[in-house]
C-alpha cells in the first residue's frame, strides 16, 4: 500500500513539473555527464554550470527564436567516466530523445570520442572541458571548444615572465603523466624554449605519487630559475611543502592550476604566498556580458547564490558553452543545425567568460590567458595588462 | 570431435539466436544498435576469457591487456594507412604474438600468483602506452580514420561486425569443449600433474589456449577501436573491465558453451538497474550484488538445476554450496 501511494505521489508529482514544460515547445540540449565513477567531481561542476546557463535563460523567458521565446531544457544521463558509455549515450540522445544540439562529456579523450558521432549525424556539439588541441585537428565540422590551446596559456605565462623578470633563464617542469598536465608541460617546453630560455629540466610523475623528495632533491642540484609544476591539486599541495623542507628557493614557482582553487590556499598556508599560477578563466578578469549575466563578477555571484562557492573556470566554460549555443540560436533565428553552426563559426560571442570565436576549427581562438598570483592570501591577475590588479612579486617564502 | 544429440541442439539454437540478433539489425534504430554492439563486444570478451579461465581454470585477469593490444594494433595499422579489415586481422596476429610472449613466462605461475601476473600486465601495459608516445600517441590519445557513412549504415556495420565475432568466439568455443584439446584443458583444471602423467603437453596445452584468448580479445579490441576513432590509455586498459569480464563469465556459469552469454546479458542488465536505482551507491550494491551471486551461485546460472532451487527454498540452511562444487568451479 505504502509503494503503491509514493508510485501514486511521484507520478503525479513528475506530472505537475512536466506540465510546464509541456505546455510551450522546448530547446533541448543533450549532456552526457560524469556523475559517478572516477570524473565524478569534475562532472558534477560541468552540471552546475549548465544548470546556471538553463536557469538562467529561462528565468529570462527563454531563447527568442525569430519572435518565439523557447525555453531551454537540458536531457542529461551519467556516462560513469567510461568512454564506451558516453559514446552509447550520444547515441541515445540523438536517436531516441532527439536533441538538436549537444554539449560534451568532460575531458579531451571523451569528448573526442563522442564528437565523432556527433560529426556523423551533423549534430553541433560544445565541449567546455577539452583544451588539447588534438582534439579539434581532425576538421570536425560539428565540434566547438570553449577553452582556447593550452599552448596560448604558456606562450602568454613564457612572454610576461620573461618581461618582468628578465634575469630567469633556467626552467624546471614537472607534469603529471595524464593527459591535459602532459599537453600543457609539453607546450610549455616549447614555449620556453621557443623563447631561448633553457629547460634544464622536464620530467612527468605518475598519479598516486607521494613522495617528490628526490625529483626536488635533483631540481635543487640543478639551481633552475623558474620552476614549473602541473599536476592534481593535491600533488601540488605535496611539491609545495616539499620544497620548504628541502630548502628549494626560486625566482618563480608556476602550480597549474591548483593555487586557482581554495584547497590549494587552506592547505599550504602562508607557502602559497607568491606562487604564479594561470587560468581560461577568473571572476576577477571582469568581462562583460550584455546577454544573461552582465559580467564575470555578477555570474560568480548568481553562482555563489546557487551552489555557495565560488565558480572556477570549469563551470563557467560549462555555462559559457550553453550560452553561446543558447546565443546562435538567437542568432540563426532558428532551431535548424546548419544556421546554428553557421553562427557558432563565424560570430564572435561576448559573455562573461570573456570573447569566444570558434571559428573554422572550432576551438575558440580569443586568447585570453591569464597570469595570476596569490598575494597577501589573494588571486590576483597580473596579465594581460587590462585586467591587471597588481604587480608581480618575485620569489617565494622558505618556510 | 564428440556430437551428440545435446550437442547438436545447443550449437543449432546458438546460431538461430546469432540469426535472430542479425536479422534485428534491420529494425533496431541506433541507440539500440550501439547497446547492442556493446553487449556482442563484452559476450566475445567473455567467451574468450572463458577458453583460460572457465575451461583450463586459470584465473587471468589479463582479458584487458589482450584487449587494448588489439585496440592499439588495429589503431596504429589504420592510422599508417592500412585498410579497416586488414587492420583487425593484423590485431589479431599482435593480439596472438602477444599473448604468446605473455603466456610463455606467465604461464609457469599458479593460482594466485598467476592472476597477480596477469592483473600487473595490464598497468604496465596502461603505462607503455601512456608513454610510448611516437607510437601509440601517448596519453593524448589516437586519432583513427572515421568509418565512412550514414550513421545508420556505419551503426549497422560495428553491430553486425561485433556479432560476427561474437559468433565466432562461440564456435571456438563449441570446438574447444568437444575436441580433444578442450578435453585437456579440463584435465590441466582438475589436475595438472595427473594431466601431464596421461600424456598432455601441459604447457603446450596452457599456451595455446592463452593464445586463442589473444586472439579473440585483440580483435575485439581492434573493431572496438575503429568504431571509437578515438584511443587513449585509460580507456584501452580499463582496470575495472578486467574484473569485470571474469565476473560477467562466473555469473553464468564457467567453461560451458553458455554460460558467457548468459553471464554477460544478466550482468549488464544488473547493473543497468542498479545503476537506474541507486546512482550514488551502485559501485558498492553492485559489488555487493556480485559477491552475494557468486557466493550461492558459485558454478554460475547454468549450474543450477530446478532441484536445487526448491532444495534451496526449501532448506534454508543449505545454502552453502557443496564444497566439491567450488572445487570444480574454482579448481
């Protein structure tokens, strides 16, 4: 009896919420999200910025297509981080709910895999959380990346470095052996040398590492200006006390991209003074956006009102993405793929995550890395010179 | 080669149901075609298992190592320039060298040992290929030529390409359990030195159906890998799935002609449930699920007889298999 009265309960309860939507013509956009399995965090803060991007939108009305407002809904099911399901569950989108439009599962190897059948039913797809380059070297006529190449964060953190403290020379780097950390110590590599600085060092750890004494210990030796470190947040947190208990000073310590988290800050203490980091994205690079939020500070606030923290450039590429679909469908004036992907193209969007323009190949082009350090417990932006709230501080302390 | 009557029959409702599963293709859309090409591609996997670890009893937990050897091979082939069909049956060869150098050493091992063995070459292999990267791309992964049309066309040909495997890890397997070889597969799982006193080159024997195992998981790798177009590492070498296969093959029942099938579709429906019910804790339930199975089903699905079932509700504290039925599913 009792199952009987919930059945009864849940039915006519997902028959009032379904009411609404059915009354007025839905936009629906397709996401295959990490929900569980080893992704599970980054898929759960892919989720909260579609859902800001969706709530957003409709609390507007809804997208206006030609003179119709539609609302937006997101069709969304948890690939478990497996890429056979996630390429099962494009699939399912597409053939059996129908979505005219898709954003990504997390990550470059998942998103490549899904993009290709995407590609092959012409269905436009956004990807918010795939930066590697070789994932949009295949021509796909369909796939669009919010993230621009890592390589424009390097060449941006190579260039202002050597500016500001010309006297560094000797670069260090230490990845983690997985895929984004990998692709982004391999362009700064390049970057640095490209610059006629000299790698005197660039070794990759495996996951699950603990204990970096003899990598630091052989960095030491080695006396280098410049140290470069990308890794999980806390591997990073790791190589930060190690350092100190070896004594290791540095002109300039560059963690990607744990200092940009709170984690990173609430663990080191006063060891993160100092350190330079980079990001896609950060609230404090105030863009404006005449179309949802109005600007980055305003859409970290609606963010921190929703989920109580702040947003990190995860979620905002994560909204940033359905907003650009959300605004080519203004654009086109129409649901139809070919007009949308025409707008996702060619337009350059303004929002608050900063310009976007895909462009030909389709990962954005607008290079807006940005250089950061923390400063008296603060991250604060330090390049481009437009956003620019201070001054670079060179070394960092020893205990 | 024995045929009997039963034999006969099991072989001719195995291709009828191969049939039935090439005729839908015809009038199954494509999320439904790509389910079931996921689920021919784990029953192939678990035949193949099934040659090691069901008819010899050898607990490998290699399955993913042969796998993504074959994923690799047929994605470095096609990526060179060679032709999708030709690609495969390259992967197969890999696949089959492969597990020969594998099994060569490995194979000297028991029990325990053995399966730490065999689970050890999957890391390492996950790792090579992390950093082999002139080769294999490292870990920024494999681009591989898309598959060329329609997308109900390309959806019909990875179905009907998986099932055709399928069928063939099948027909392998029908062989294996009615030929002498498979005969000696059996003696080497019940014991191996009385194996060897009546006669059968054991290691010979040991290596070969290693072999067969390569070859089957590498070519299920390889078309896999062509259907994806997309490689990396941690999805090549899928620790989880290793497991996973073993499990799926146990749940059904170890080295009969069945039980892979069965295992496999009753695993997946499982966790597809479970999955539906308890999204936060389905690792854990299912995991629960799995050992409670295996715990009173230890001969799998097919070892359970009407009998047995009513003696079960019956008798409450029989539950506990027979111990001489653990020895002949886990000796």
């Amino acid at each position: 009896m009792k199952t009987t009265t919930s059945i009864i309960a849940a039915l006519s309860f997902a028959a009032l919420s379904a009411a609404p939507v059915l009354a007025q013509e839905t936009i629906k956009l397709g996401a295959p999200l990490a929900l569980t399995g080893p992704l599970a965090d980054a898929g759960a803060k892919s989720k909260q910025g579609y859902d800001i991007c969706v709530s957003a939108v409709n609390d507007k009305g809804g997208v206006d297509v030609g003179g119709k407002k539609m609302k937006l809904e997101l069709v969304e099911y948890d690939y478990q981080s497996e890429t056979n399901r996630a390429v099962q569950i494009v699939q399912r989108l597409i053939n059996v709910d129908k979505v005219p439009f898709l954003l990504s599962p997390y990550g470059s190897g998942d998103t490549k895999a899904t993009a290709v059948v995407a590609e092959r039913y012409g269905v436009p797809m956004v990807a918010a959380a795939a930066a590697t380059k070789s994932v949009f070297d295949q021509k796909f006529q369909n796939l669009f990346g919010v993230l621009f190449p890592n390589d424009m964060i390097t060449e941006a953190e190579v260039a202002y470095y050597k500016k500001h403290v010309p006297s560094v020379k000797r670069v260090a780097v230490l990845a983690l052996n997985s895929l984004f950390p990998k692709a982004i110590a391999g362009e700064m590599v390049k970057s640095a040398t490209g610059a006629g600085l000299d790698v005197v060092f660039n070794t990759t750890y495996s996951p699950d590492t603990s204990d970096f004494s003899n990598v630091l210990t052989q960095i030491k030796g080695l006396n280098p200006d410049w140290i470069y470190a990308t890794g999980y947040t806390q591997d990073l947190i790791l190589i930060r006390r190690q350092m100190a208990d070896l004594g290791l000073e540095v002109k300039v310590l560059t963690m990607t991209a744990g200092p940009s988290y709170p984690e990173f800050k609430e663990n080191v203490k006063s060891l993160a003074e100092n350190v330079t980091t980079n990001s896609w994205w950060h609230q404090n690079a105030n863009y404006s956006d005449n179309y949802l939020f109005g600007s980055s500070l305003k859409y970290n606030e609606a963010f921190n009102a929703k989920f109580k923290r702040d947003a990190t450039y995860l979620e905002a590429a994560a909204t940033a993405a359905c907003q650009t679909l959300a605004m080519a469908i203004e654009e086109a004036k129409s649901t139809s793929a070919d007009a949308v992907r025409k707008v996702l193209h060619e337009k350059t969007f303004n929002t608050f995550y900063g310009p976007i323009h895909y462009g030909q190949l389709g990962q954005n082009e607008v290079n807006a890395a940005l250089v950061m350090q923390i400063q008296n417990d603060k991250l604060l932006v330090l390049a481009p010179e437009n956003l620019k709230q201070g001054e670079l501080q060179i070394g960092v302390p020893k205990k | 080669m024995i045929i009997d009557r039963a034999f006969a029959l099991k072989i001719a409702f195995g291709v009828l149901l191969f049939a039935c599963g090439a005729g839908l293709s015809a009038v199954l859309d494509n999320y439904y075609l790509q389910v079931g090409t996921t689920l021919a591609m784990l029953c192939a996997l678990c035949w193949a298992w099934n040659i090691v670890g069901g008819y010899m009893g050898y607990p490998a937990l290699c399955m993913i190592s042969f796998f993504g050897i074959g994923a690799y091979a047929g994605g470095i082939a096609q990526a060179a320039g060679v032709s999708e069909s030709l690609a495969w049956l390259i992967a197969a060869g890999v696949g089959a060298l492969f597990a020969l150098l594998l099994g060569v050493p490995l194979l000297r091992l028991k029990g325990h040992y053995f399966a730490v063995g065999t689970i050890a070459s999957v890391e390492v292999l996950r790792e090579v290929a992390n950093n082999w990267e002139q080769l294999t791309g490292g870990a920024v992964g494999l681009n591989l030529p898309i598959h060329a049309g329609s997308p109900d066309e390309v959806g019909r040909f990875f179905y009907l390409a998986m099932l055709g495997l399928a069928f063939l890890a099948f027909l392998i397997t029908a062989l294996v359990d009615r030929t002498k070889f498979g005969f000696g597969l059996r003696c080497i799982r019940q014991n191996e030195q009385a194996a060897s006193m009546v006669g059968i080159d054991v290691f010979k024997y040991k290596v070969g159906a290693f072999v067969l195992t390569g070859v089957l998981g590498a070519a299920t790798g390889a078309i896999y890998a062509s259907m994806v177009a997309f490689l990396e590492p941690k999805d090549a070498f899928n620790l989880i799935m290793t497991i996973e296969i073993p499990v799926m093959v146990m749940l059904g029942g170890m080295g009969t002609i069945f039980g892979p099938l069965i295992g496999g579709v009753s695993y997946v429906i499982l966790k597809e449930f479970v999955w539906a019910y308890f999204i936060n804790w389905h690792s854990g339930i299912l995991g629960l699920i799995v050992v409670t199975v295996i715990y009173f089903l230890p001969v799998g699905v097919l070892g359970l007889t009407w009998r047995d079932i009513f003696k079960k509700l019956g008798a409450s504290k029989s539950t506990r298999p027979a111990t001489s039925d653990i020895a002949r599913s886990t000796s």
